[in-house]
C-alpha cells in the first residue's frame, strides 16, 4: 500500500515465520512434554530447562520477529510537517486516538505494560503446571501437555505481538503518540474545579495523504460566565501532574492584557500586565498549608489559578455576576487582597 510519505511493505514473509513457530510450539510443547515432565520422581533440572528455559528462549525468539518485522514494516519519506490548532472534548480526543492506534500500528511504537508482563506470568504458569500436577494434584498430569501446548503458543504469540507495537521504526518519531493519557487526565482532575464551565483539549496537528501527526496536546479550561473574556491552558509531562498552567484574561478597551504562569521549575504564580511590561510573583489566594505547589497538587493549582483570573476581573470591573460566588465555592478570604 502507497499513500505517498509512507509506503507498506509486505509482511508474508514475517507471517508465514510466526505461524510455522506457532505450530512448532503446539506440537513440540504437546509431545515433548511427557520427556521432561516429573512422574514418579522429580527431574528438577529437565523441569526447569523444558518448563521454563525453552519458554524463556521462545519468548524472546517472538519478541525478536515481532521487533524485526515493524522494523521493516514500512518506507517513510520525512517531509516537514504545517502544523494547526485542533480543539476537541475530552471523549472526542479519546476516541481520536482509540482509532489512531487502529489505523497506523505500523507506524506506531506503541508499548503496553501487558506486553511485557503476560509473557512472564505464561513462562511461571508453564513452569507451575507440571510442578502443581506432581505434587498437589495428581489428577492434573493427563492434562499436563495440553496445558503446556497452549502455554508455549500464547507466550510466543503474545511476545511476537507485544515486539511488534512496542518497537519504533523510521516513520515512529513523526507518527508517535504524544503525552495523551496523561493530558485527559489533567482534564478530568481539573474539570472539578468549581467555576470551570468546559473542557477541551488542544493538539497540534498537521494532516497530509490521509495521515495525521500530533503534537503537543494541552489542557484548555473555561471559567464560568467568563468564557470570551479569559481562559487556563496548562500541560503535562507525567500522570497525575503538571508542568505549567497559564492564565490570560483579554484586554479590553479600558484594560490592558493580563497573563499569569505557573512552572515547575519556579513554583510560584507570576503576573504579566502587557502595557505596563511588568512582571512579579503574587500571593496564592486559596489558602495552603504547603510553602510550595508542586507538580502533583493539581487540585490546588487549578483553583488558584481560577481564583487569580476571577479577581482581577473583580479589580477591574469586568467580571460577570456571580463570579464571588466562584471565590466562596474556593474557599478564597474575604480579606485578600485585590492584585
């Protein structure tokens, strides 16, 4: 298949090899078995070389074709990409990916921890069965080859397959999937902020010959009554955490401008106001018992920075009513002061 940047190549070759070991694991695991298998005593180190290094060697035969197999799965021609904003729903970027996993495992590296876990449970179980039939239940031993067929197959399969979508071939660079799952679940813990109206999440994605590339997918946050008036954008490096959020509240005819940020290297909020080019730290407004936010304390950086945007609107005038309802629902004091 050609779609101009990418081309696919033919697999039968990598195919044909995985069904030929498969058959070779069913068959050799079915009637080899009873040669290694304990019966009225216990052959330790035949169990263990049978039940288990045999396993050990098959899985990483599997996981060595599958490796071999995406690394010449395609031919990618770089090409350098445009890029524009797409904003979608948190269900919306989800099923976009669900079905980008689909379309492109090719081009994909797309590594899952069962890829690696299930072959090592497998490669236990297949050394447990005989020890199990021997010594606890003995009405286990005429299913002993069976069992240990079927084991041999799926750890092969499941290694060659997880081989395959982990390993990253020359089109995985443009074509991998960015920092996704963390970034929903940015969104979903900042979503329960109180005075957040919605939530989107931004990529940047640039389209040719039927394929798209992402990158950089961010967290955009709208405050209640607010939304033409200020937004929160933040990002994600790890999950469960933040990197940095930024706050602009839109200038209007009589005010200028306003940005504040928030990074994991400083910790502490800033505020920008564009006409002035000024630029200082300001005091937290939700009440902490932390001397410092850091990049787990979610919860806590999204409703300051929530808070920071209502009260300037406050300060200057223009927050919609309702808003200090906002604050109270915030915990923010009476008291603090206007900034």
């Amino acid at each position: 298949m050609d779609d101009g940047i990418v081309q696919y190549r033919s697999l039968r070759r990598y195919v044909g090899l995985e069904l030929l070991a498969l058959v070779l694991a069913g068959i050799g695991g079915y009637f080899l078995s009873p040669f290694f298998a304990p019966q009225s005593e216990l052959n330790l180190i035949g169990v263990v070389f049978w039940f288990f290094l045999v396993p050990l060697g098959m899985s990483s035969l599997g996981f060595g074709i599958g490796w071999k197999a995406k690394k010449d799965a395609v031919d990618y021609t770089g090409r350098q990409w445009e890029f524009e904003v797409k904003q979608c729903t948190i269900e919306e970027c989800r099923a976009i990916f669900r079905e980008y996993r689909k379309r492109f495992p090719r081009l994909l590296s797309d590594s899952q921890f069962w890829h690696f876990y299930i072959p090592v449970v497998l490669m236990l179980a297949t050394l447990a069965v005989p020890l199990y039939a021997f010594f606890y239940m003995t009405w286990l031993g005429p299913y002993v080859n069976e069992a240990t067929a079927a084991l041999f197959v799926a750890n092969f399969g499941v290694s060659s397959y997880g081989g395959f979508r982990a390993t990253s071939n020359e089109a995985s660079d443009d074509f991998g999937i960015p920092l996704i799952r963390e970034s929903l679940k940015l969104a979903r813990t900042q979503e329960k902020t109180p005075g957040i109206s919605h939530v989107r999440i931004l990529l940047d994605r640039a389209q040719a010959d039927g394929l798209s590339v992402y990158r950089t997918p961010r967290v955009l946050l709208r405050i209640d009554t607010m939304e033409k008036i200020a937004y929160i954008e933040s990002l994600t490096e790890e999950l469960g955490a933040v990197s940095s959020i930024f706050c602009r509240l839109f200038s209007t005819e009589d005010t200028p401008e306003i940005n504040w940020w928030w990074t994991s290297r400083d910790r502490h909020f800033r505020k920008y106001i564009q006409a002035d080019d000024e630029e200082y730290y300001v005091k937290l407004p939700v009440p902490t018992t932390k001397e410092r936010l850091g990049v787990k304390d979610v919860p806590e950086l999204t409703a300051n920075a929530v808070a920071l945007v209502i009260i300037e609107a406050l300060n200057r005038g223009i927050a919609p009513e309702g808003t200090r309802d906002t604050l109270t629902l915030l915990n923010v004091p009476e008291d603090y002061p206007l900034v």
